[in-house]
C-alpha cells in the first residue's frame, strides 16, 4: 500500500552454526530485513568474525591494485548480467592465493619495467648531454666554448718563461661536470654556483627539444642540459654538492670527440634494444591484465558481499552453548514468508542438520519505515523525503505529490512550447534510460536530471495543459476553435465608424452589444486577448484568483489527511478537538473567499460587471464588521459573515484548550488502572503525534500491561503546563499559517506572470528582429537569429525559469501541504541488501 508505510515487526532469527553464512547471503539477495546490533558494548576489533574482514579488506586492497593497474593501460572491465553470488567459505582461500598470485606476478613485471624504463630514461638523457655539449665544444674557440667569464676568475694567459698557466702553477686542474637539470631551477642552480664557488666556474647550458618524462612524479616536464667547468679538487666537490642538492642528473663528460662518438653509437644500440625488450614487457603485462580483467568484476562484487555477511554476522550473539546465532531483525510483515523460505534456502545451502528458524517478538520501539517504491514514483518520494521520512504507518503525501507537484509547476510553467521541449527531452531519457544506465555517468548535474526523468515527464505534460488553458505558445496565441469576439458587429450596430478608427488610437470592444461576444472561448482563453492592451490586467485578475482556489484546496485537503492519522493511531479525541477546529478556522475564512470568487464568476457577466463589488473590500469588512453602505454581493451576507466569524474565533480556543484539558480529565478524573492505562496509550501517541508504539502493539499486549506494569517506558506523571505549551505553539502556527500560507500561494501567479513575460520580451527582441527582414538576406539573417533564440529559450525559460517553478513548488509543498499532516520525524528502513552495498571502487572511479 503506497498511501502508508508499510506493517514492520521485529523477529529474531536463529541460525544454526554451520549455516549461518549461507542464510545471511541469502538474505542479501532478497534485501528483506534490516539488522540491529545486538553487542553495542563490543568494540568493532573485539568481534567473532575481524580475522575474516580483514582478510577481506586484504583482498580489496589487492583488487584496488589490479584495477588500478588495468586502468592504466586502458582495458575495459566487462561487467556481468547476473551478479555472482557470495563465494562459500571454503572458496575463499582460492580466490586469496589467486589474488596474491597474481598480485606478485603483476608487481615483479611492474618493477622490471620500471627498471627498463629508468635505463631508458637514463641513456636518452645521456645522448642529448653528448649532442648538446658537443655544439658548447665547437661553437667557438676553448674561453668561449666555456661560457663568459666571471671577473674574479684567475687569468689563464700563459707565462712566456715557463709556458704554465696561473692556475697551472698553483696545482689545479680543468675539470668538467654535464648533466640535465629541470628548466624551472636553472636561475636558482646558476645563482647558487655564483655565491658558493665564489665564480671559479663557467657554466654553459641549452635547452632539450625534447619533452621528458620524470618517472617519480609521472610529470612531462622540460629539461636543460648543462656543462660546468672549473679549477680544483675543491671547487669540484661543491659542485658536486650542489648538483646532488639541486636533483641533477650527472653524466661523464668525454675527453674527446673520439670518445664522444664511440658512446653515442654504444648508447644507440643499448637504447633500441631496450626499447625492444620493454615493448615485449608491456605486451606480457597486457595479456597478464586482459586476463585478469576478465574475473576482476565477479572477484569485486564476491569481496564485497563477503565483507558484508562478515559485518553483519558481528551485529548477531551466540547462545549459551555456542552453537546458535542470534540475530535481531526489522522485517515487513508481507515478508515474512519469504524470510522464512530464504532461511530455508540458506540451510539446505549450509548443509544444517538443524534448521534455522524465525520468531516474532513484541517490541515497545518504534519501527522503521518502508515506502515501497518503482522507478516511477521513486523520483516523487525522494521530494518527500528530502522533507523528512515520514513516521511509522503515517500518511505518505507521495502519491498525492505525483499529480498536485507538476500540476503547481505547470501553473508557474505554463507555455504549451516549453512544455512540449521539456516532454521530449524527459521522453528521450526515459527511452534510452537502459542504455543511460549502463554508461554510468560521473557528471552529477547529468545523473540529477536523470534520475528526475519521469518528474519532468510529468512536469512538462502538465505545463502542456496549462499552456493550452492559458493559450500561450511560446509567447504567442493559437486560434484553434475561432474566437467568440466579433469586431465586424461593433459596425453593423452603428457603434463605430470610419472617423471612429481614425480619431481614436484605442477602442474597446462592448460585450452588451448584439454579436459582439458569442460566448465562452470552448477551452481556455480566447486568443483575441494576445491582441488587446488590457490583456495584463485581465490575466492578473484570472490568475490572482485562481491562485488562492488552488491554495485553499491544496490546504484543506492537507488538513482532511490529517484524519486517516488520527483514525490510524486510535486517537479520535484528535478529530474532534485538532481536525474539526482547523478544518472549520480554515474554511470559515478562507474557504468563504474562494466561494466569493466563484460566486463572483458565476453571477455576473458582461451585462452587469461594472455593478460587481470588489471581493477584497468585502473579505477585509468582514474582519472588521462594516460595509454596511457597501451594495452586498448577495442577500443575506452580512449575517452569515458574521456567523462564520463567530465559528473561526470560536475554534481557536478548542484548538488551544481541547487537547490540554481532555488530557487533564483523563489523567485526573479515572482512578482505575483501566482508565489509567487509557491515558498512557494516549500520551505516547500525543507527546509529539508522531510515535507509532501504540498502535503497532495490539491489544492483547495492552491487556499484559496488567501484570507488567514496569514495561512502560514514558513517565507516568502528567504535565499539564508542557501539554498547554505544545499547544499553543501548534495554534499560533496553524492560525498564522493560514493567512501566510494563503498569501505564499499567490506565488502562482507572480512566477506565471513572469514566465509570460519573459517569454514575450525574448520573442519580441529577438525572434522578431529576424522575422521582419524581408530582404533575401533576412533568410540567411533568420538561421543565426533562431539559434539564439533557441539557446536563449533553453538556457532562460527552461532551464533558470524552470529550476525557479520547481522550488517553489517544492516550497509550496514542504511547508504550505505537509505540515498539516506529515511529520516526518521517522527512521527509513534500511534492508541488509546486496545491491543497495555502496563499492569502494566504484568511488574511485576504477569501475
């Protein structure tokens, strides 16, 4: 039943030691009841079952490694149709030496092909050092092959007596250090070799054509190759220092080009062999991996239900003699057959000599709830539930929401093109929604309006009725049954002339002249009004109205929900004391102003409409007992205002004082312990009226209270003033509410007016531009005019004006219908089910 959660019970299941696992898997399959823990006290790393978790979680770990590594070489994983079942425990152990097996296979290529291409790395670095410093050496003569000089570098002119040079005497030698360097610390690197070598070096470098790869960081970065000279030991360790400081990769320099060539033909035959042997590296590692890739996805959802039986197995307690399970379940009572029958399944599977059973318990807690949902109302229930879940067995306002939410939209929405553009993107996604599926989107905007499809759908239906009701088509008319307005009778009744038309620039059309007007427009509103110049008053007057009939009907039938609750909870002294009040305060008020209204439609027409009274002058008298000098709006009105002013005052001190004082009797005036225990069953259900233990037990368990007196749970004394406190709240926001609620319904028509209008300006600006070009060159013009009248018609009306409707009738639904009978205050039923298992991989993106 979709109107009312579902029955729930509470059963403890016992299953017998040996069969256990098998009867969990079951029910993961099914997805029939939702665990308690039954050892809150126990920590998670004290419980029967760690070893096997962590066993498990050792198993993710190695599959996190594998899809990582099958992602990096880009094969697909193939998902499965049927999802596999959770493997038996002695499967365990083969699928862990599988995935050890082939994690070291994996990690020994992994680190041989890294070596490879580290040495590869290596050599192609060492060959541009060759290339590039060989252009330093035979660019220009020895000084300037070096680089410029610094000034505090000794002269190297040779002495003309002993044919040394300055350094030469002094015992030092000419030493080189090359090597690559990453482009972005060349400044600091030249800067650091200035102040610490105090300028006894030379250092030239140039930049590598080639983008290389830094294999620690897997960053493609430019490099700089670059050779540094200088005098002495001394001055060469700290350069060396520097070079290590600074993550240089140093290479030996040759002495000459002999040796120079000799190299870069070793380096050239060591590199194609290199990149022979990692080719047949990747191509083994990618068979290795496109292999595995094949089980990858049964190996992920087997571990995952593995770890969930685990963890649920820790929730249930042995017995004293340690040979049964106990397990604490929430269970909907519709399924308690098939909970038996999967017990059953799960024995027969297990091998049990003693079957496992069920037994229901009763229980004082307030169950869970459960709104059994299909792809269809699921969307309108989330809307719900974004709310609060709703209590126990209380009304569900979903079913209603899949016709009052997109109704309320399209009345914001209403334009018969934008309905149909939103009705044929909803129906696209819901006929490829298999294949949408399947693609499984990371965009989250994209999986919001997906999995708001048939919300749309019914939303942009909607909008297509009202946009036929308020004749309106992408800001334009459609004169479908031929209007019922007659200019041509305003001539033959003499009203107008030709010097009529040419002295006056505005004329109006009489309704009281003989064919002018015919009658009612067949459905919705003439189109001769898209036409006139009054037509913004008119449609403010049409909608304003309307909005407030469908806000007091909205209202009122929250209000009349309210007493399937009452009746549903046994609370009938409800009804009497909070419906019946409300219902009569609401309608008193603002239900005469709706049969104002309509009485004000129905009564006058065109004839006699300059004689109809304003209805809002009337409703403000009737607050403050005058317009007697007013004409009335229909004989007898002054007295039945009265009399249904008098009604609504009269109902704000039931609504405050009835509940309070009839709870006071109760308590007070029985003193027998039937009468006592009446007031405790009433007290549970009205401390909040939203607990639902009252109801879910039945009354033969009421009547056990005789001789266990202690099982009740609420305190027996009675507080008279945190009753009337409650109470009062509750009035002042019901009594408020009904003015501002009221009043938020005109919303209605102010977002409808705007949509209009916006919709009116976009066509005149730009639309119409293109349109009125009659030249050859308006039709190539008109192409690139409607395209950005279509863009702007999506990304404005659409798209921004559509978002703006659906909060607001999100608003008008949460606060103005709900909150006359929905609580939601419950606890969503969360089955134990597989397929509800959130995947740490899929998180991540690797599935």
């Amino acid at each position: 039943m979709v109107f009312r959660s579902e029955e729930m019970c509470l059963a403890q299941l016992f299953l017998q030691s040996g069969s256990e696992y098998d009867c969990i898997s079951e029910l993961g399959e099914l997805g029939l009841v939702e665990f308690r823990d039954l050892n809150p006290s126990v920590s998670s790393f004290q419980r029967r079952f760690v070893s096997e978790i962590k066993r498990c979680e050792e198993m993710e770990r190695i599959l996190g490694y594998l899809l990582r590594e099958i992602q990096k070489t880009h094969i697909a994983v193939p998902e499965e149709d049927e999802s596999p079942l959770a493997p038996l425990p002695r499967q365990v152990l083969e699928i862990m030496e599988q995935l050890q097996r082939l994690e070291m296979e994996l990690s020994e290529v992994a680190r041989n092909k890294e070596k490879l291409q580290r040495n590869l790395l290596e050599l192609t670095e060492y060959t541009h050092m060759l290339k590039i410093t060989r252009t330093f050496i035979h660019s220009r003569s020895r000084h300037e092959a070096l680089g410029p000089q610094y000034e505090e570098f000794p002269t190297m002119e040779t002495d003309s007596v002993s044919g040394c040079t300055g350094m030469q005497r002094l015992g030092a030698k000419l030493g080189f250090v090359s090597g690559l360097i990453q482009r972005v610390k060349v400044e600091a690197f030249e800067r650091m070799l200035w102040r610490v070598c105090k300028g006894y070096t030379i250092l030239s470098y140039a930049e590598v054509d080639e983008n290389l790869t830094d294999l620690d960081t897997g960053e493609i970065s430019k490099s700089v190759v670059f050779l540094i000279s200088f005098w002495g030991d001394q001055i060469g360790q700290k350069v060396q220092k520097i070079c290590d400081c600074y993550h240089c990769h140093l290479y030996p320099h040759p002495e000459n080009d002999e040796e120079r060539a000799d190299v870069l033909d070793s380096l050239r035959t060591r590199i194609q062999d290199l990149n022979n042997v990692l080719h047949r590296t990747e191509e083994y590692l990618r068979q290795v991996l496109q292999k595995a890739s094949q089980s990858a996805f049964s190996w992920v959802v087997q571990v995952k239900k593995m770890k969930a039986i685990y963890h649920i197995l820790n929730l249930c307690s042995f017995d004293v003699t340690n040979k049964c399970l106990i397990a604490e379940v929430w269970c909907p009572v519709s399924d308690l057959a098939n909970l038996r029958g999967a017990l059953e399944e799960g024995a027969r599977k297990g091998d049990a000599t003693v079957p496992s059973f069920v037994n229901r318990i009763p229980s004082s807690d307030t169950p869970p709830t459960l709104l059994r949902t299909n792809k269809f109302t699921s969307g309108f229930q989330s809307i719900v539930e974004a709310y609060g879940v709703g209590d126990y067995r209380e009304v569900s306002p979903a079913p209603y929401t899949i016709i009052t939410f997109p109704f309320l939209f399209a009345v914001m929405f209403g334009d018969l093109g934008h309905g149909i553009v939103m009705s044929l993107f909803a129906l696209w996604m819901v006929l490829t929604e298999k294949q949408q599926k399947k693609k499984r989107s990371s965009n989250e905007i994209w999986e919001t309006f997906f999995s708001g499809r048939y919300i749309i759908l019914m939303m942009g239906i909607f909008s297509i009725y009202t946009g036929l009701i308020y004749n309106d088509c992408f800001s334009k008319s459609l004169n479908i049954f031929g209007s019922a307005w007659s200019v041509k009778a305003m001539f033959t009744n003499q009203q107008w002339t030709n010097k009529t038309l040419q002295t006056n620039s505005l004329l109006t059309l009489d309704p009281n002249v003989t064919g002018v007007f015919t009658g009612p427009y067949p459905f919705g509103i003439d189109p001769i009004w898209n036409l006139a110049v009054n037509r913004l008053s008119f449609l403010n007057s049409y909608k304003m109205k309307m909005s407030v009939v469908i806000g007091v009907i909205h209202m009122s039938f929250g209000v009349v929900l309210s007493i399937f609750n009452h009746l549903h909870f046994q609370q009938k002294f409800n009804i009497y004391l909070l419906f019946l009040p409300e219902l009569l305060f609401l309608l008193c008020l603002f239900g005469y102003l709706v049969f104002m209204i309509v009485y004000k439609w129905l009564v006058f027409g065109a004839r006699d409409s300059s004689q109809a009274p304003s209805i809002l002058i009337h409703f403000i008298n009737m607050f403050v007992m005058q317009g007697k000098d007013l004409a009335p709006l229909y004989p007898g009105q002054t007295g039945l205002q009265i009399f249904l002013i008098v009604i609504a005052m009269l109902s704000v001190p039931v609504m405050l004082l009835g509940k309070p004082l009839y709870l006071y009797w109760l308590y007070r005036g029985g003193k027998g312990l039937r009468r006592r225990r009446g007031y405790e069953r009433v007290r549970r259900v009205s401390e909040d009226d939203t607990s639902a233990a009252a109801s879910y037990e039945d009354d033969d368990e009421e009547e056990g209270l005789d001789e266990t007196p202690g099982r009740e749970a609420l305190p027996k004394e009675f507080d008279f003033g945190d009753v009337l406190l409650y109470q009062s709240i509750h009035t002042i926001e019901f009594c408020l509410g009904c003015i501002s609620n009221t009043a938020s319904y005109l919303r209605l028509w102010a977002l409808s007016l705007a949509h209009a209008q916006l919709s009116e300006v976009l066509w005149g600006m730009v639309m119409r531009l293109g349109l009125r070009m009659t030249t050859r060159v308006g039709v190539v013009f008109l192409v690139p005019v409607f395209g950005l009248f279509a863009v702007l018609t999506v990304s404005i009306l659409l798209v921004m004006e559509g978002l703006s409707a659906f909060l607001h009738a999100l608003r008008l639904h949460w606060v103005e219908f709900q909150n006359k009978f929905y609580h939601g205050t419950g606890v969503k039923f969360l089955p134990f089910d597989f397929s509800l298992l959130p995947s740490v991989f899929e998180q991540d993106g690797l599935l």
